[in-house]
C-alpha cells in the first residue's frame, strides 16, 4: 500500500533498503512474511512510514508529523481506494475459485457421460460401472 502510495516500484524499494532483486516482489507475491532485520531496514530507511502500521495495519500509514505536511484527505482517500480495491481484488479471487470448482465439476459429468456413451455402444451400463 505506501508503495503504491508513493508510486515507489518494488525493484526500487529492494534497492534503497539493500535487499537482493526480486525478493521482495516475490514475498508480495507469495503473501510471504518478512523478517525483523528487514523490518528495521524498512525503518531506517522510510522513516515517515508508521513501523507499527507495518506490523499490525493499525494506527495511520505515515508518522502525524508527516501525515500534517501531505493534505489529510490524499492520505485517508487514498486508503480507502487502496482497501476498496482489495476487497473487489479478494471477491474475484473467491470468483475464480468458485468457478474452478464448477468447471472441474462439469469435467466431471462429461466424463461420466462420455463414459455411458462408450460403454452404451458396446454393453449395458450397471451402477458398479459408474462407481
């Protein structure tokens, strides 16, 4: 979110806080975690970033010292975007899941059908067949 925020690219934040190439954006990728030394490196390096936001999503992004010099409502609205935006983000993967579930599901009953048609050819179909 602060890097979309700040529309700083995970190539160049790996870069000012000295982390290898693509470790970050995999950890992104992956929902992966991140260690205490990278966190303080995080710190030491974005100090307007609230490091308790970091850890928790709580309390404000940015420091209140910083938060007074950007105008209040880019960072609320901002937020808010941001959040909106996930949500919709997390309904279309549910989305996908789902029809996932109902594309293997019709894969399913072709394959039964198919199963009836070919069998049908040549014999009569009993229960134990289909099971």
């Amino acid at each position: 979110m602060y890097l979309k925020f700040r529309s700083i690219t995970p190539h160049a934040f790996e870069k000012k806080i000295l982390l290898s190439n693509g470790y970050f954006s995999k950890q992104l990728r992956n929902h992966g975690s991140v260690g205490s030394d990278i966190l303080i490196k995080i710190h030491a390096r974005y100090t307007e970033l609230n490091i308790l936001w970091v850890l928790t999503g709580e309390g404000q992004m940015i420091h209140e010292l910083e938060a007074q010099q950007q105008p209040a409502m880019q960072v609320d609205e901002f937020t808010m975007m941001y959040e909106a935006e996930n949500r919709k983000l997390q309904t279309l993967e549910s989305n996908v899941e789902n029809l996932h579930t109902v594309l293997k599901d019709k894969e399913k009953i072709i394959s039964l059908y198919e199963f009836m048609l070919n069998n049908n050819n040549n014999r009569t179909v009993t229960v134990g067949d289909l099971l």
